[in-house]
C-alpha cells in the first residue's frame, strides 16, 4: 500500500504545480488580451486550486488499498493529470456561465481533482479480488504471527 506520505508529496510537487501551471497560462492570455485580475479573483483562483490538491488528495487516500504499489503518484503523470483537472474546471465554468459561488467552485474544484487523480492513475488500480485476497493473506500473516510461540533459552527453563 502506498504511504500516506508519498501520496502527500505527489499531490504537492506534481498534481497542484501541474493545475497551477494551466491557471497561470490562462492568466497570462487574459492579461495580454487587456484583461486585469482583481483581489476577489485571485482568491477565486487561489480557493481553486487548494480544493482541486485536496480533491486529489481526498480521492487517491480513497482509493490508497486498490492502487499497485508502483503507481506514479509522484511522477508526471499526476502532473499532467493537475493541468487535465484545471483544464476541466475551466471548461465546467466557462460552459455554466452564470457566476458561482465560492462554496460551488470549490466544490467543483474538489470533483475536477478527484477526478483528475483516479483518471490518471485508473491503469495501476487493482481489481476487488486482488484486494481482497491481499487483505486475507494479511490477516493469515498477522494471525500466525500472534499464534507463535516464543522462542524459549534453554538456559530460562528451572529445573526442580
């Protein structure tokens, strides 16, 4: 199973710079086409893409059990898959026009990153009875492990 960390470090040095990236492109193309960004949106973009890391992070700690330990989670798959989840967000909001929300982007946020995450990583998911049969060899393990007895000294033992 993938640690908690290692899904921590993807999120933060490869899926949130990869959405960061994408919103950054669509900010320098609206300032050269005249556009001016305001606090309000700044804040908007800022709440976007904290939601869209912790939609990522939410859906691959979801998932954590069925992902092959091999997974890219920090490599440039989970990269692209920022800048695939911004992509998809910016279409949501350009396709529902009318204005949002705070609460609403966010929440839009936290699909497009959810998604994003298991989009990107669906190859490396197990099957159900993959899982399952790694739970039971587990607990097989465990179990036998308890059941052991402990090695005895033969110098402990006392002779009456």
């Amino acid at each position: 199973m993938i640690s908690f960390g290692r899904l921590l470090r993807g999120t933060v040095t490869r899926f949130v710079p990869g959405a960061a990236a994408f919103i950054a492109v669509v900010i320098v193309i609206e300032a050269m086409l005249g556009a001016t960004l305001s606090a309000g949106a700044l804040g908007v973009l800022s709440t976007e893409l904290a939601a869209l890391g912790a939609g990522h992070l939410i859906a691959m700690l979801a998932f954590r059990r069925r992902l092959r330990s091999d997974a890219p989670v920090t490599e440039r798959p989970t990269a692209f898959a920022g800048a695939a989840a911004a992509v998809s967000l910016l279409v949501i909001l350009a396709l529902a026009h009318p204005v949002f929300s705070l609460w609403a982007v966010a929440g839009l946020s936290t699909v497009a990153g959810a998604a994003g995450a298991i989009g990107s990583l669906f190859p490396w998911f197990r099957r159900q009875r993959e899982v399952d049969a790694l739970s039971a060899a587990q607990r097989e393990l465990e179990s036998g492990l308890q059941a052991a007895s402990p090695i005895r000294s033969p110098l402990s033992e006392r002779v009456d």
